[in-house]
C-alpha cells in the first residue's frame, strides 16, 4: 500500500468513529423553525457549508486575478 491510501483508511477510520460517537439527536432552533436532527448532521452540515464558502470565495479571487492580468 502506497502512502495515500494508508492516509485514506485512517481519516475513514476517524470519520466512522466520530459518526459512532455523536449519533444523539439535538433540536436545532433557528428564526421560527425548530429542527431534529443527528448530531453528526449538523456538525457535517455546518462543515460543509465552510467549505463551500471557502471554495467560492477562492474561485472569485482566482477569477478577479484573471482579469487583472487580460
């Protein structure tokens, strides 16, 4: 096995046991919504919308850069 893939099978390793460990369902209460949900959902979702934030604010830098440089 190569480097990458021993890297690989330990974050899965991580994330399964993260998502053993918070499989407790919270109520997320935000305006007038009240929502239920795993733990672990919330703590992804909320991961993930960073990152998306992070990737788009990557690509509008990258695209201002371009015109700079027409």
């Amino acid at each position: 096995m190569n480097f990458k893939t021993i890297i690989a099978i330990i974050l899965i390793l991580l994330i399964v046991t993260f998502t053993i460990q918070n499989t407790e369902v919270v109520t997320i209460k935000f305006l007038a919504f009240d929502i239920s949900m795993s733990r672990v959902l919330v703590i992804l979702g909320c991961f993930l919308l960073g990152l998306l934030s992070g990737v788009l604010l990557s690509y509008r830098r990258n695209i201002k850069k371009g015109k700079d440089q027409v």
